[in-house]
C-alpha cells in the first residue's frame, strides 16, 4: 500500500445514503492527491425516505433519483457495477470481474430485502419500500372505491421503523382526500409488539394513538407467514382477507457481506459503537449492513439518519488518519426520524438511542413545521448531495 505522503485511495462501497454522504465529506476534506472510489450496482442514487410520497402521488421517481455519475464532477471516482467478493483483510474488492484496492473501505451495501422468506407475498402484495412499488401503489390505491386495505410488517426487523406506520396513515389521507374513506377498511398487522418499538413505550404509545384516532384497526405481534389472492395467513393459524395487501418487507445482510469475512454468525458486520471501525485496520461500516446492539436487547433502528451521522465519523477519522492527525469523531447514537401523518404534517422522534439502560426518545406532535423540515432535508439531498 502506499505510504502516508503519497496519495492514499479510499473506496466506499454503496452509493446510498451513507455511501454518498460519506464520499461527498472524504472528497470535500481530502487534499486532491488522494483518490476517492464509490462503487453500486446501480447507476441512480434513489432516495427512500421520498418513496412514501411516490406512492402518494406527491412525487414523480425522476424528482427521488439522481445519477451517480454527477458526483465525479466533484471529483468522487464513480464505478458502475456488482461487487461480487470483499476481501476485507487485503482491502479487495472485485466489481465486474477487476480488482480494486484501496488503503481504506467504508462499507456502506444497506440490506437486500427477504420477500422471498413469506410466500405469495411479493407476487400478491405490493410494496412502497422499492421506487417501483411505490410508483404502482399510487394508482392500485387511488383505484380504490370500497374493500379492505391490509397492510402488514413481515417481519419484526426492516428498514425505517416509522415507514410502515406513516404508510398507513398516507393511505388513510389518501382516501379521505377521494373521498372513499368511509367505504375502505384499513387494518395494520405488525410482526412486532409496537409501533416504534426501540424508542420507547411512549413513543409507541404515541403512534397507536394516532393510528386509532384515524380509524386504523392496528394488530401487534401478528406475524405474517404466507400470502394468498386475497387472504394472508398468519402465524396464529388466523388468516385476515384483503382487496389490496400493501407490506414493508423483512431484510438480511446484503449477499457479498454475508459471503465475506466481515460478517457476524448473525450475517451483519459488527462494528465499534463509537467509530464503526470493523476488526480489520482501515475497514469501515456503516448504515443498515452494521448491527449495532443497544442495552436493551434490540438493534439500532436502520435508518437514513443514522447511515449519514456515522458517514460524517468515519469520513473526519479516515481524513484524520491520512493526515497524521489524531482521530476524534465518534457516533452519539443521536438522531431524529420523521414521522409523516398526512395533511402535510409530520411528527418527529428524536432523541439519544445509545441512552442507559434504554434509548430516549421523545415523539414532537404532528405539525406542518415538522413535514417542511422533512420537505427541505429531502432537498438538501437531491440538489446538494448530488
Ligand atoms: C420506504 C422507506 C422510507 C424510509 N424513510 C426514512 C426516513 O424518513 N428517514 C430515515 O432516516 N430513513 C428512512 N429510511 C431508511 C433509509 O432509506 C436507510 O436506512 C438508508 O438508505 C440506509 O443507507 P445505507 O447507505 O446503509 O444503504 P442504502 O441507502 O440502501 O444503500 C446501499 C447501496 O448499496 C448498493 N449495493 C448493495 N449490494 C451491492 C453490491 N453487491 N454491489 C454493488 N452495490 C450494491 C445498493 O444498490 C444501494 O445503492 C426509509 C427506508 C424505506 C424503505
């Protein structure tokens, strides 16, 4: 590898949340000398916190995605392609076949999504958790007059914990708004005990209440075990009939970590809770491919937030190190998540997740204030990180 006054190279895997954030910060921080790699399998950047508006019709997919390719502009050196292996002791990746080196890896592959794990469910039910998905929800939704809209959580563990909640309550804005609302059932089956769970009983406490008072039939621990046209059966033998069945989907660790060295017994890469430093020197993990335990027995939510929070740590200590300088920045395990309730207001929980011996989290009320501030981070992404 070379030196420490020669250029070094930095390759970030992922061209999500974290993996632009944390090329965006590397490139702005690092002299010129040093070479700034992001690697993903697709071309786009495609921003999932927006995807609920897509399936509200509040937002066309070409407004949620950018091209990749505008961040070379800024001097990030962007690779196209499937990264097949990671050799996280040599720091080694093989994208299309060629070999890329790097002196540091920031691994930032997000999680592949476990549909396949509930049968029926991706051929029957439709989902906003994709940008197509979304993107068929809006008129599957708008097409409704009259029926039953069953929504269910396949599984305690996905991404974003507030999106299930807020999709709900978006479809029963939606419906109100056409004015069928009276003639359309909405129930919500979540696998997990609560809403939100990992911020706290008060928060989910907070969240029913707001399900409830819109008239949503909300069923915790109801785990969903497999989908028929219009009847899903549930793990209680208890089976719930729907016209339209809409799911967040269950996740696992990306296949080329769970195929690497980086992986846990439980498929996700562990890292220190503080840097997101891996066990191998100058490897590096962030976002929803890190499991990051909490004292009280649940993993740190996979959200955006934090994916962006641990990119500006890892990036500042990667430049740090480059610079001969001592590292400092560490993750707080503070964030906030927006929780969007429709009428164009949103609730936001924020609080501190690394909290002893239990995060705390506080959920602000609904308020137009809260859904513009959602309204101009999403504009901060698409038209400063990209
Ligand atoms: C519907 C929905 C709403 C959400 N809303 C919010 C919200 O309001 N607030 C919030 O904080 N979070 C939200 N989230 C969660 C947030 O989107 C994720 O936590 C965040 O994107 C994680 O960032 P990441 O960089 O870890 O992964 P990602 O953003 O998923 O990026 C991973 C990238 O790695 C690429 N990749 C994976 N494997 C390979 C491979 N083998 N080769 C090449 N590339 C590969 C993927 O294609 C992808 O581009 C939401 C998620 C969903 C689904």
């Amino acid at each position: 590898m070379a030196g420490a006054d020669s250029g070094q190279t930095v390759v970030v895997l992922g061209g999500g949340v974290g993996g632009v954030a944390a090329a965006n910060r590397l490139r702005r921080r690092l002299d010129r000398k040093h070479r700034v790699i992001l690697v993903n399998r697709e071309p786009e950047f495609s921003f999932a916190a927006s995807y609920l508006w897509v399936m509200t019709g509040q937002r066309r997919a070409s407004q949620v995605t950018k091209p990749l390719s505008s961040l070379e502009r800024r001097g990030i050196e962007v690779v196209i392609g499937d990264i097949e292996t990671i050799d996280a002791g040599n720091r080694t990746v093989s994208v299309n076949g060629e070999r890329i080196g790097a002196d540091y890896l920031v691994v930032s592959l997000g999680a592949d999504y476990a549909t396949d794990s509930i049968p029926g469910l991706s051929e029957v039910g439709r989902t906003f958790a994709t940008l197509a998905g979304a993107q068929q929800l809006e008129p599957a939704i708008d097409a409704i007059t009259r029926g039953r809209i069953l929504l269910v959580t396949a599984a305690p563990l996905y991404r974003c914990p507030a999106a299930p909640y807020e999709a709900a309550l978006l479809i029963d804005d939606m419906l109100r708004h056409n004015g069928v609302r009276a003639n359309v059932e909405i129930a919500l089956h979540s696998a997990e005990p609560g809403p939100m769970g990992v911020a706290g009983a008060n928060v989910s406490a907070a969240v029913t209440g707001i399900l409830a008072s819109r008239g949503i039939d909300y069923r915790p621990s109801h785990q969903i075990v497999s989908v028929e046209p219009g009847s899903a059966a549930f793990a209680d033998a208890q089976s719930e009939a729907f016209d339209l069945l809409v799911y967040m989907p269950p996740i696992r660790t990306p296949a080329v970590v769970g195929a690497s060295s980086l992986a846990s017994s439980a498929g996700w890469i562990e890292v220190d809770r503080r840097t997101l430093a891996t066990a191998f020197p100058g490897v590096y993990a962030i976002g929803d491919n890190i499991q990051l335990p909490l004292s009280m027995g649940k993993p740190l939510p996979r959200a955006g937030v934090f994916a962006h929070a641990q990119a500006l740590v890892v990036a500042d200590n990667i430049v740090a190190t480059i610079e001969g300088r001592v590292t400092a920045a560490t993750f707080d395990g503070r964030g906030g998540c927006f929780v969007e309730v429709g009428s164009g207001k949103a609730g936001f929980g924020t609080g501190d997740f690394y909290a002893e011996p239990s995060p705390q989290v506080t959920l602000r009320a609904p308020s137009r204030r809260h859904h513009l501030a959602k309204v101009a981070f999403e504009y901060n992404v698409m038209h400063r990180w990209l």
